[in-house]
C-alpha cells in the first residue's frame, strides 16, 4: 500500500519543479494540478501553516496567506482576525517543509 501511496513520487519529474504540469496520461499526477501542488510534497519548499481561530467554540481556519498579511508585533505575533465571531488574537507563523508523504484530498485535487 505505501508503495502504491507514493507512485507520485517515483513521477515526480512529470510534475516538480513546473508550472503547467503535463497533460494528464494515466494518473492523476501527470496533470497541471500537482504541478501547481508541488510545494505539498517537495521537501525542498517551506510554508507557512494555517491557523485556526482560537475563539471558544468558533472552528473556522484562518488561511496562510491572512495569518503573514496581518500586523506583527515586535515578538513575532500576528494579530489575526476571524470574520464569523469578529473576534482577534495573536498566533506566530508557523513553517513547515514538504514532505513526499503528505497525502492531498485527490478530489479537491479533481475538482480544481
């Protein structure tokens, strides 16, 4: 199975380091969408991690893109804010690198 679950990899090079992708072939990751994606599995790409709104009760995910948008304060916080409870807090940028393994939604990647 973990040999299956990585076939992506072992055709990375239909994918990695492109803009455009190829044109699908067989498998889903000979298409424009992991070449888009890329970042998720190439080891070699940091990024920076959503957050999730820390109001009680509230389980909206604040974007990457909002979290390093917003005001930073001289330690390194941001101070975020959540649209449904209108409600803000501080969060610090959190990085991570790509990694082979992750494993994407194959029908968000399908519905793109």
């Amino acid at each position: 199975m973990c040999y299956k679950l990585l076939s992506h990899w072992r055709e990375k090079e239909h994918w990695l380091n492109r803009n455009e992708g190829w044109h699908t072939k067989k498998e889903l990751w000979d298409g424009k969408r992991f070449a888009e994606l890329s970042w998720f599995w190439d080891s070699n790409t940091e990024y920076c991690l959503p957050v999730q709104c820390q109001y009680p009760g509230c389980s909206n995910i604040i974007s990457a893109e909002t979290v390093l948008a917003a005001d930073e304060n001289e330690d390194g916080y941001h101070k975020v804010r959540c649209d449904c409870r209108h409600s803000t807090f501080h969060v610090q940028a959190k990085y991570v690198r790509g990694d082979p393994q992750n494993i994407a939604f194959v029908g968000e990647l399908q519905c793109r």
